[in-house]
C-alpha cells in the first residue's frame, strides 16, 4: 500500500534498502581513518588574527580584518608537539599556517 507515492516505513526496514545500509554502515566504521599528511604540492594559505583559545588540540583565531570571523584550527601531530611547549596567549596575534580546504594548521606564528 503507497500513501502519496511512498512506500510504508514497515516495508522500508525489512527491505533490501535497509540492509544495504546497515552494511555501508558498518564498512565505514571498520575502515580506519588516516590523519591528512601535507604533501609538498598542495597549497597553503594563510589566517591572520588574535588567539580567542590554545588547546593542546587545537586553536581558535579570530580575525583581525573580519570581527564576526571566528576559525578552529587542529595541529598535526609535529605541531602539536611544538605547541606543547610554548601555547600562544589568548590576545596574542599570531599568524595560522593551514591547508587550502581544510582546518589543520601546519605552523603557528
């Protein structure tokens, strides 16, 4: 029975769409995920602006041009180590190193 073009949320879960499902499901999750290397092509680009918090995982920057623009950046693992050591100031004005695309930060000065 189809109610305006639908098929029953009974049919649904007992059908071979379901299955399909729980098994892309459960092959997503027992696939590892590899942290993102930076390769020497790829392009970087740079954030300027004050440390609003430093984490030992992450930092977030808000901008010096655009006063609503607030980002997070996550370290990799060698910077992480670096930062370990001397964390930037909440205040400080820093200069956020990171891949084009994406939100991992690669230096921070």
């Amino acid at each position: 029975m189809k109610v305006f073009g639908l098929t029953p949320k009974s049919k649904l879960l007992g059908g071979p769409v379901f299955l399909r499902f729980v098994l892309c499901s459960v092959l997503l999750t027992l696939i590892p995920s590899n942290p993102m290397v930076a390769k020497h092509g790829q392009n970087r680009d740079r954030f300027r602006g004050t440390v609003v918090s430093a984490g030992p995982k992450a930092i977030t920057v808000k901008s010096e041009q655009n006063i609503y623009l607030v980002r997070t950046f996550n370290y990799t693992p060698q910077l992480e180590r670096k930062i370990q050591s001397k964390k930037p100031a909440p205040g400080e004005k820093v200069t956020v190193h990171y891949l084009r695309g994406t939100d991992i930060a690669l230096k921070v000065n």
